[in-house]
C-alpha cells in the first residue's frame, strides 16, 4: 500500500459518494479526476495480479479509495469457504488499501459448481449461526471490515420463520460484522412481498451500516420488480434514501449502473442528486 492509499484510506469520510467501476467508465477516469469519494469494484474481475485490469486499477487506486465488491462468496452455501479465493481477496484488498470488502447474503456455490448468480436461502432462525460462523470468519481472515449485502427477492421459502431484516440482521450481529445495505434491493423485495420498505429501516442497526446502494430496476409487465441495475434510481428508492439517512445517516453512498451506462456527467449528476435529497447540496 503505498503512502497516498494510506491516507486516503484513513479520510473516507461518512458522506462518500461512489461510483460501481465499469469498463465503460475506465478512458473517462484515467483522462480525468472528477469529484468523487470512492469507487467499488467487482472483485472477481480483479483477482489475477498480472491481469491488465488489475494493473489499470492499481493506477486508478492512487487517486480513488476502491472497495472491492465480491459476488462469489457462497456465503450461505454448504461448500466450505474457498480459502484460496479468499487469500486472492485479502491480497486485493492489501494492495489496494481498501477500507472495507463487501459480499451478499446469499450461495452461488453447490459441489463445487459456480452457478454465477446471487441465490437465495430461507430467512430461517436455524440458519444464523452458520451463516455468522462463516462471515466472522471471513472477517478475522481479511483483517478488515467486513460488509454483508441483502439481495433483492422474487420467492418465499415455506422453511422462512423471520422476516427478512431480523434475519438479515441477527446474521450480522453475531458475526460482529457489517451492513451493505442496498435499498433498491429493499424497495423490490417489499414490492413483490407486499411489506412496507420503511419498517425494513426502522429495524436497522446503523451503526453497522458501512455503505449504502443505489441503484434502478424493471417493472415488469405483471408488476414484478426485478433489480437490474440499467436504469436510473427510481422517484420511489430516492424517498427511501431520504428516509434513510434521516433514520441512520450519514453514511457513504454508491450508485451501481451495470448496463446502459449512461455517459460519466449524468452519473455524477445522480450523485449530486442523492446530495439534494439528503438536504447537503
């Protein structure tokens, strides 16, 4: 880590604001140096130390905090940890200076078969020691920070005997651990689950709250939400954000545009959108 992460590291402040680093956004970046807090990658991308996108991020990394962002954990799944993978993280994360790394709540792995999706498990009381066992553990392994995110959510499992939040919750309170929470994904889950999106923050424990997402989805043709990261955040998930950061700011804040990603400027235009809604423009 060299002197600049270092201190840049130690300064990422509550009020951050951050992009999800595309390949779309790579020329822009390195022509430029706009105002902004922080970047999350995905970390899966990033792994091979030779690979030519890791050295790009290494010249992006002396101007940007990064947290890396990974989508291969397994966390809920009953493979054992990939400690090669998570050697892989660590080194990532070393070299980078990150401040925090970030997976989601959920399994991708069975067999040893990387179904490269982000799957769902019952909110089962059962479930809360393995799942904290395994991000605790991860957690001491890093030596960092370590931040867990809620999926989005299409299905129920009749073995579920929680709502989603105190299970979501309790998995990270045991663990002793920390909160992604993406509120595009809570404003889907409680649209096709009929809940209401405000008692999901009123249960949360901010002061775990490493960062928070967002991002836009699709309404489909029969009302289902579906969390597809291609469009802009919605006039809905923008009241939650406000009644979030009334209930827990601050916080730092990171838009994530995985498809149709619009041009650099209507990006930052977002974020200074999220600065108006909380009340610091």
């Amino acid at each position: 880590m060299t002197e600049t992460q270092q201190s840049r590291t130690a300064s990422l402040k509550q009020t951050a604001l951050g992009l999800g680093l595309r390949p779309e956004l790579y020329a822009e970046l390195e022509r430029a140096t706009p105002e902004l807090d922080f970047l999350e990658v995905i970390t899966e991308n990033f792994l091979d130390p030779q690979s030519v996108a890791r050295q790009r991020l290494r010249c992006i990394s002396e101007r940007y905090s990064i947290v890396p962002h990974g989508v291969s954990l397994n966390l809920l799944g009953t493979d054992a940890l990939a400690l090669d993978y998570l050697h892989a993280v660590k080194d990532l994360a070393e070299e980078l200076g990150a401040p925090y790394v970030t997976d989601h709540l959920c399994w991708t792995t069975h067999r040893g078969i990387q179904h490269h999706d982000l799957l769902p498990a019952p909110n089962a009381r059962e479930l809360i020691p393995y799942a904290a066992e395994r991000a605790a553990f991860v957690q001491d392994f890093l030596g960092l920070p370590f931040g867990i995110e809620n999926l989005s959510s299409y299905v129920t499992f009749r073995a579920s005997d929680l709502d989603e939040w105190e299970f979501y919750c309790s998995v990270v309170e045991r663990a002793d651990c920390h909160l992604l929470l993406d509120l595009n994904n809570i404003y889907v889950s409680a649209t096709n689950h009929g809940f209401p999106p405000v008692a999901y923050l009123e249960r949360i424990p901010w002061r775990r709250v490493l960062q928070v997402h967002l991002a836009g989805h699709q309404v489909l043709p029969n009302g289902l939400l579906h969390d597809t990261h291609d469009r802009a955040v919605s006039p809905e998930v923008w009241a939650l954000y406000a009644a979030a950061w009334k209930l827990g700011g601050p916080f730092p804040t990171l838009l994530e545009w995985d498809a149709n990603i619009p041009s650099l400027d209507e990006l930052l235009g977002t974020l200074r959108r999220a600065c108006e809604v909380r009340g610091d423009a």
